[in-house]
C-alpha cells in the first residue's frame, strides 16, 4: 500500500488526505483530537524550515542575479514588478470586498493591535529590518530576515564564482529539505482537517470555499483583465488573441506540472513560435520563473488579510498598501517547490505583528486548499512570463 501512495503525485495524496480527514471527524468525531498531534508535528516542521528557507533563497537568488546584454530585459523586468504589484492590489480590493474568515487555534492571550499610524508602521519595519541576522532567524523575524537576506545578497554578488556556486548548493540543500516537509503535507493535512472538522463541523467547508473562490477569482482578474491592460499598453493593439495563446499552451501545462521552472521549456518553445529573439527569451524566459510571482503576491496578500480579517485587526488603506509592496518583494523569493509561495505568508503576517504561531496555521490552511489554489497560481505566474516577454518584443518591433 505504501509503494502505491509514494507513486501517487502530492495533490493525489492530499486529496485522499482531506477526504480521509473528513470522514474520520464525521464517523469517529472522539478520535480527532488524538490525532491532533500529527497536525502539530507539521505546522512546527513549517515553522522550523521557513526562517532558514526565506534567508537562503533570497540571499542566493540575489547574490547570483546576472543582469544580462538584451536590449529589451529592463522593460520586461519593468512588466513583471508591475505586474505583480498590480495583482497584490487586486488581491487587496477583492479581500476588502469579499473578507475571508479563517479557523484558527488561537492562544487565550492573544491581544494584538494594528499599527495606529504610518510613522508607527515605519519605526516597528525599521526596528524589524535592524534586528540581529541570528535573532530574526531564531525568532522567525520574517522582516529582519528578509532585510539581511537582500542585504547580504547585494554584497555577495561581488563574490568569487565558487562562493556563489556554494550559496546556490545551499539554496538548493535547503530547498530539499522543504520538499521533504511537504511530502509529509497529507499526513499533517490529514490530522488538521480531522480535528478541525471534528471541532467545527461542515461550516469549515464553506469558510474553504470562500477562500479558494477569492484566490481563483483574483487570479482569473489578473489574468483576463490587468495583463491584458498591461499588454495592451504595451503593444498598443488587442492583447486577447496572445494572451488566451499563453494561457493555452503555457498556462495548462502549467497548471498540472505545478513549477514554473518545469516549464521554462514550453515558453521557451512558445516564445521561439511567437518571434520572440532567441537573446531576449533565453534570459527573460528563465528569470521570470524565479522572479515573476503574480500568482504568489496575491497568495500571500489575500491569506494575510484573512488571517488579519479573523483576528479582528482594524487596517488602514496606507497599511494595505504597504502589504501590497511586501507581498510582491516576497513573491519574487518564493520557492520553486509547490507550495513554495505558501511559506512567505509570515513575512507579510509579522507587518501586523502576527506571531509565527498563527501565520503558521494560516500556511496550514493554505496546504489544504493548494489543490487548486497551487496549480492555478503557477499557470498564472508561468503563462505570463512568457506573455509579457513576447508584448515587449512586439512592441521593440
């Protein structure tokens, strides 16, 4: 039976996970809090890799960043930051439109209080930014953590080769270690629905659903609306026929490979059909699956302001802005594995001064709706590298 779950893809396991979670609350509604341990066990996995996978990957990605020669790299560049940005703010309108609710195993302390000004918000991110490399880590100080990665990555682009040949084996060392969390995602997954069906009955399936119907939503607007605007501008002529032509045969494919690095070979295929410079694709194409995360901004801005909307946490609009811009400096870190995206929540939870505990749940919560909400953030990230790629080379043309 094990040899035949191992052969199972991750969303199979998942999927038989949830199910399994279910009904187990449902039959045997006793035995659910004993296996709440297994639920535990995962969401303090996540907490352990996080700090250490955010530092690692930021800093390596930065450090080993080649600028290029293409003429046309700086305006695709261009496209992706606002591309991202643009997704984060839709990600902010359509929470505040349609607010998710999250279940969350809160601690009877809990006491917390959104920054009362932006002088406040600016002095808590500074004192975050300045905070001991050692520290951050060891008290999952995202911000700090994130502020010394770029810093240090900056610094080690000056390096010799061999040094950043290490930092990549790293990055990569450590990466494996998140795949080995993750495959053990349906079994934490398993003891989390379990007890929380168990404790809240069914009307967890609607808060669920709400959720992954903001995410999808959200992401279907990025993908019919701003980047045909974006493309538009761009190419000054009707974006549709070149965007369904990405969706189509870069976003399926996308979509069930769940790794926009999976599918650098597709766009680079596409691209060449397209017209696009051999020069200018074989750079922008690949850069975009590291960096190009418009599917992760709004990932990690909606679940935020979920886990913010639950704890009763009063944000202003300057704050959710400030989300905005975090959540796509965030993105461009996130991790090639599925799910990767999920484990940058904290960063952008620790701006409204959200512990790790509960970010952590929130990342948990994520897992469980990734069966969809994963596979069509990366047809959104992936099919747009190529898109914005192709616009800007039309319009050099």
């Amino acid at each position: 039976m094990f040899s035949v779950l191992a052969r199972m893809s991750l969303v199979t396991r998942i999927i038989i996970a949830i199910i399994l979670g279910i009904g187990v609350a449902l039959v045997f509604p006793g035995v659910a809090p004993y296996l709440s341990l297994l639920g535990d066990l995962f969401i303090k996995a996540l907490k352990s890799v996080a700090p250490v996978l955010v530092f690692v990957l930021v800093l390596a990605s930065i450090a080993n960043f080649k600028v290029g020669h293409s003429a046309n790299l700086r305006p695709i560049i261009i496209m992706y930051a606002v591309g991202m940005l643009l997704a984060a703010f839709s990600a902010v309108a359509v929470s505040i439109a349609f607010p998710s609710t999250l279940f969350l195993n809160l601690p009877a302390n809990t006491d917390l209080q959104p920054p009362s000004s932006l002088i406040e918000i600016f002095k808590n991110l500074l004192l975050s930014f300045i905070a001991n490399p050692v520290t951050a880590i060891s008290e999952a100080n995202f911000i700090g953590i994130l502020a010394w990665a770029v810093a240090l990555g900056a610094a080690f682009r000056h390096a010799k080769d061999s040094t950043k040949d290490l930092l990549n084996d790293t990055a990569h060392a450590v990466n494996s270690v998140i795949r080995l969390v993750i495959n053990f995602a349906p079994i934490g997954i398993f003891g989390l629905v379990a007890v929380t069906f168990a404790e809240t009955g069914l009307s967890t399936l609607a808060s669920y659903a709400h959720l992954l119907a903001v995410l999808l939503g959200t992401m279907a607007f990025v993908a019919l609306v701003i980047n045909p605007l974006m493309v538009a501008v761009v190419t000054r002529s009707n974006p549709y026929p070149l965007v369904f032509q990405c969706l189509r045969e870069s976003g399926i494919t996308a979509f069930f490979t769940r790794s926009s690095a999976a599918n650098i070979p597709v766009n680079l295929d596409l691209a060449k059909r397209l017209g696009v410079a051999e020069s200018t694709a074989s750079v922008a194409i690949p850069l975009g699956a590291t960096i190009n995360m418009a599917g992760a901004s709004v990932t990690i801005t909606v679940l935020t302001l979920a886990a913010v909307n639950t704890l009763g946490l009063n944000v202003d609009f300057t704050t959710m802005m400030i989300l905005s811009v975090l959540a796509t400096v965030s993105a461009c870190g996130a991790s090639g594995v599925a799910g990767g995206s999920l484990l940058l929540i904290p960063v952008a939870c620790g701006l409204f001064g959200i512990s790790s505990d509960i970010s952590m749940q929130v990342v948990a919560i994520g897992m469980v709706i990734s069966v969809l909400q994963d596979s069509t953030e990366t047809a959104l990230n992936s099919s747009t590298d190529v898109l914005f790629t192709a616009a800007v080379d039309r319009a050099s043309k």
